[in-house]
C-alpha cells in the first residue's frame, strides 16, 4: 500500500471511532474502505476486526457501574461470545475469497438493516420490560442464542450488539440499562476473541491494522467530545445510506 492509501485508511478509522461512539456502524466505513484500496475482503475483513477491537474498551469503562450484580449472567454471555466469536473466525478463514467476495454485499445490507432497527429494538424493549410482571428467564436459550450471535460477530460483525441486545430483551429479565451493559461485554468478549485468532493467522496486515487502531481511538475520543452537539438519529441513518450505496457498488463491480 502506498502513503496516500495509509492515510485514507487512518481517516476511515476517525470516521468510525468517532460513528461508534455515537451511534455505531463504524464497520460499514471501514470495512468497504479497505477493500476499495485494493485489499482482497478476507484480508480486510481480518484486518478492520483487530484494528476496531480497541474501541470496545471505552463502552466497558462507560458502563461499568451497570455490570454490577450481573457476574453470573455475563460468565454465561461473555463465554458464549468468546467460543461463537472464534467459530466465526475459523469459518471466515476457511471461506474461499470469491464466495466471501460474493456474498459481502449481503453481508453489508444486513449490518445496514441491523443498525436500522437499533433504535426500534430498544423502544419495543423499553415497552416489554415495563409491562411484564414475572420474571422469564432461559439462561440456556439465551446462551444458545448468543453464541450464535457471536458466530455472525466473528464471521462478519456488524450489528452484532444489536442482535444481543434483542436476545437479552427476550429471555431475560432486568432493566434496558443493565442489559445494554451486558450486550456491550458480550461484543467486547467475540471481538477480543476472534481478534486474538486471527493474529496468529497472516491475513493480517499489521500496518495498516495499527494506523487505523490509533484512528479509531481519536475518533473515539473525538466522538465522546461532540456527543451532546450530534444527533445520533441523523448520524445513524447517514451511515445506513452509506451501506446501503456501498452495497449497491458492490453489487454492480
């Protein structure tokens, strides 16, 4: 790769620390990116999980309070993430680069169509946990559920937090606040998980992985600074029409 491309691929990291850090969807910058730069999409698929990972950090910390009380649950959810995540990764590496290639578009519009209905999922959310009466818990389905979640978040990843958040809000019984807690230590565990996988694969390319890991951390902080003055509706519906132009790109190459 030569200068110009590092530094597209570092403003492309910006643009998502600061979109995931107001209202997600930073894959669906990155991501296609990469592969416009000339990085076959396995290699940049691999390449954007690793480099993303780090910013997965700051919603822990911002949410470590509503953890409390929640050891149990989050040793169930967190293992399910970290064995989906790295089931995800083995198959993503044993995928042929024409079939990936092919189905990317796909891929691409699923994660635009999830981040769609993030808003949508926690309303209908906040209204089912406020009327029911009794506790419906199934830690095992929702176990099941996630790791399964956790396959698509290794494989692919976009989305990923949306899918959990819903699986939670459906087998289990606490406030939205404490669940999207939980949802956020579940898509830290498959992401660390998948991530540490594929280092030890050569898909990796680790310059630019650092020069969008350190991109993604402005952008990150960026994001906290501006997140009061941004609209995370507005931001969030750009970057659905983006995915949804990249998409359509793809499928037209």
């Amino acid at each position: 790769m030569k200068e110009l491309d590092y530094l597209i691929a570092g403003l492309a990291a910006v643009g998502a620390g600061i979109v995931n850090a107001l209202a997600g969807g930073g894959t669906l910058i990155t991501f296609p990116t990469l592969t416009f730069l000339g990085m076959p999409s396995i290699e940049a698929n691999v390449t954007n999980t690793v480099a993303l990972c780090p910013g997965y950090v700051g919603g822990i910390l911002a949410q470590l309070k509503d953890m409390r009380g929640q050891r149990k649950r989050l040793e169930f959810f967190a293992g399910a993430g970290i064995v989906g995540g790295v089931i995800g990764g083995i198959l993503l590496l044993h995928t042929g680069e024409r079939f990936f290639r092919a189905i990317v578009p796909f891929l691409i519009l699923l994660a635009s169509g999830l981040l769609a209905i993030q808003n949508p999922v926690k309303r209908w959310l906040t209204r089912r946990l406020s009327i029911s009466t009794k506790p419906h818990r199934s830690r095992v389905l929702s176990t099941i559920l996630i790791g399964l979640a956790a396959i698509y978040g290794g494989y692919f990843g976009a989305g990923l937090s949306v899918i959990v958040l819903s699986v939670m809000g459906l087998t289990e019984e606490d406030t939205l606040t404490r669940l999207n807690a939980s949802k956020q230590a579940v898509s830290l565990a498959a992401n660390s998980a998948v991530a540490v996988y594929f280092i030890f694969s050569s898909k990796v390319l680790w310059s630019v992985a650092v020069v969008m890991a350190v991109g993604t951390l402005i952008g990150g902080a960026i994001g906290g600074r501006f997140a009061s003055r941004i609209r995370p509706d507005t931001l969030r519906w750009v970057i659905v029409s983006i995915g949804i132009l990249v998409a359509i790109i793809y499928f037209i190459r």
